[in-house]
C-alpha cells in the first residue's frame, strides 16, 4: 500500500520534534563537538511540470516529494554528499513517479555550524508512467538540481531543516514499446518545484578533553 503524503508528513513531524526533545540533553552531555556527517530525511509537497510534443498527459500538476540527503563536510563552508528524491503523482488514471539522485555540494555562507545553506548538482533522473492499467514505461536523463535550506537548531545532534528543492531534467524522445518506433512522446523535458520539512541526524566528533594531574 503506497504511503500518503499525510501519513509521512505526520511519522517524520512525530520523529523529530520527540527527537528534539533529547537533543539538548544529549549535547550537554557529549559537548558540541565538531560536525562531520550529516542525514537528512524530509516529506512535502512538490509541483511536477511535463512538457513534450505528442504527448497527451503533459503539463503542471501537483504531487507529493520525499527527500534523503547525506552529506559530510569538506571545509568550514561546504558539505559534500548526495541526495535522493521522490516525486509522485497517482490523482488520476495516468500516473507519474520522478526519481532523482544528485552529488550536491553544500555552501554555508557563514559557517556549517549555522542555519542557512545552499545546494546544487547534476543530477541523475528516471521516469516512470503508466501506459495501461497494467503496463508502464521507465525511461532517464540527465539535468540539474538546486535549493536552499535552513538548519533550525543547527548546534542540535537533531534538528528540523525546512527546504525548498528545483530539478530540471531532459529525457528526450521516448518511443513504447523500447526500440520499437513508435513514438510516445518527443521532447520530453520536466521539473519539479518542492516544498519539504526535513529532519537531521547529526554525527560529531568529540574534541578531547585535557585534564591536569
């Protein structure tokens, strides 16, 4: 049974604010530390729009997006890692699934140990539709992916990051069945413009302690 958007908003709200609540504990009692590796996981909502020529289930539409994020830092600045997205439409009889996966760098125009940051790649994407009822096609391409972000307690080991996510990726010509000729749609080009409430994990490396005896 395919998640709703509803029942993943609410699992990821319920993980992160009770994971929230020990965060502060837990950092007083290990100390701040310096970041390394980062995981986010986030849900929200995201509006796909399909363009090609000879096509007839074209056009902007509304969906919902999942989004996975790994990232480990590579200076004061930046993070490095990849993140995975989900878009889908199922609200009528054709429907749309967008998968993405993209080696994003991250920039933090102060530092990584503050909120705001801003992310992009080349990103990796594979469609999938429905043909029939019982039959779908897969196709991929190439293209870009951006965002901006904001960590709300970014000295957290868990904290709520909002974000907003632009994919734009070129599929071109796709005919069905595979090699046959017969074209299904020419052109074919999408985007995605997301809205997401994320939850991150963080890993810190301990700085140690000197005593004096």
């Amino acid at each position: 049974m395919r998640p709703t958007a509803h029942s993943l908003t609410v699992a990821v709200l319920l993980v992160g604010f009770s994971s929230a609540i020990l965060a502060d504990s837990a950092v007083a009692q290990l100390g701040h530390g310096t970041q390394t590796g980062i995981f986010m996981l986030g849900i929200g909502t995201g509006s796909g729009t399909i363009t090609c020529t000879g096509c007839s289930h074209a056009g902007n539409m509304g969906g919902s997006a999942v989004t996975m994020q790994f990232g480990m830092k590579a200076s004061p600045h930046l993070r490095m890692g990849f993140t995975a997205d989900w878009w889908w439409h199922s609200r009528d009889t054709w429907e749309r699934q967008l998968w993405e996966l993209t080696p994003a760098v991250l920039y933090y125009p102060a530092t990584v140990e503050r909120g705001f940051f801003i992310e992009g790649g080349p990103s990796y994407s594979m469609v999938l539709a429905t043909v029939t009822d019982s039959t779908s096609l897969t196709r991929h391409g190439w293209g870009l992916a951006a965002g901006i972000g904001y960590d709300i307690a970014p000295q957290s080991m868990v904290s709520l990051t909002p974000i907003v996510q632009y994919s734009y990726t070129w599929v071109g010509d796709i005919d069905y069945p595979r090699g046959s000729g017969i074209p299904f749609a020419r052109g074919w080009k999408h985007s995605v413009v997301s809205l997401k409430l994320g939850v991150t994990f963080r890993e810190r490396q301990q700085q140690p302690s000197w005593s004096t005896y």
